[in-house]
C-alpha cells in the first residue's frame, strides 16, 4: 500500500535508510552516510511538519506499507527538479516488486526523471537500469571518493 510520507515514519525511514546505505557502500563510513542521514531528517521534518500544511513541498515522498500495517517498509522521494532522490525498500520487502511499486509512483505524471548513485552501489544502478535509467554522466564525488552517476529514465 502507498501513501503520503507521514512524520510518524521519519525515524523508522532513517534507520532502515541508514543500514541499507551502509550496506551497498561498503567502502565508506558509517559516519559518512550519518551526516547525510541528519541532513535527510531534517527535510523530511521540515516538509512533514505541521506548519507545512497546505503548502506544496518542494518533493514529494511516497511510503509503502503492508497492507493493515501502518509500519513504513520503503520510501520514494521525487524533487521537484524531477530527480528520484531517494529508493528504498526494508531487507524483508526487497524482491516482492515493492521497489517497482515505488518507482511506478514516482514516474506517474513526468515526463523524464533523472537519479545520482555511487559508482560502488551496483545493486541501485541494476535497479534504475531495470527501470528504464542510463548512464548520462559521470563526476567525481570527492567527499566519498568515487565517481557518481548521474542517471536519466525518458518516460514519452
């Protein structure tokens, strides 16, 4: 089941965001992907908030859950820069077309989408490539030490 991103899910989304970060990039520190992880908490927060309602967020977050569990397994978030900023489903909910889930959503209603992966992260490159994502360009990320990818999916 998919549904607004809700502030309830913040912390479970980090945590589950901050193990599968770690784990698809092993050449890294887990304080690397901490900062980021702040920096994550704080937008979410600050675009779930109540003082948020009823304006449009700069992205938009999709969280799926199963069905009758109001527990969130997996989060999309699409900016409105048309960029799949971030994909990912719970160890348990991986491989039962939940990522797939989220990424239909995320495309519904664009025209193109475009995401930035580690060169070292190949099960998130699969993934965008299995979507309909190629390669468009590459720059080197110094703070992680390896090239990033700039993905591009054409949806017309």
């Amino acid at each position: 089941m998919l549904r607004p991103l809700q502030e309830s899910d913040i912390e479970r989304l980090l945590q589950l965001w901050l193990f599968l970060a770690s784990t698809a990039h092993p050449s890294l520190p887990v304080s690397y992907w901490s900062e980021q992880g702040r920096a994550m908490r704080r937008k979410l927060r600050a675009q779930c908030g109540p003082w948020n309602r009823g304006e449009p967020a700069a992205d938009v977050h999709w969280v799926y859950a199963r069905p009758g569990s109001a527990t969130a397994e997996g989060l999309v978030t699409v900016g409105d820069d048309h960029q799949v900023q971030t994909i990912f489903v719970s160890p348990g909910e991986q491989g039962h077309g939940v990522g797939s889930e989220l990424m239909e959503q995320a495309k519904f209603g664009q025209v193109e989408l475009t995401s930035v992966v580690l060169e070292e992260n190949l099960r998130g490159r699969y993934f965008l490539q299995q979507h309909g994502f190629a390669e468009l360009e590459r720059t080197f990320n110094a703070s992680a030490g390896q090239d990033e990818i700039v993905m591009r999916c054409r949806l017309t």
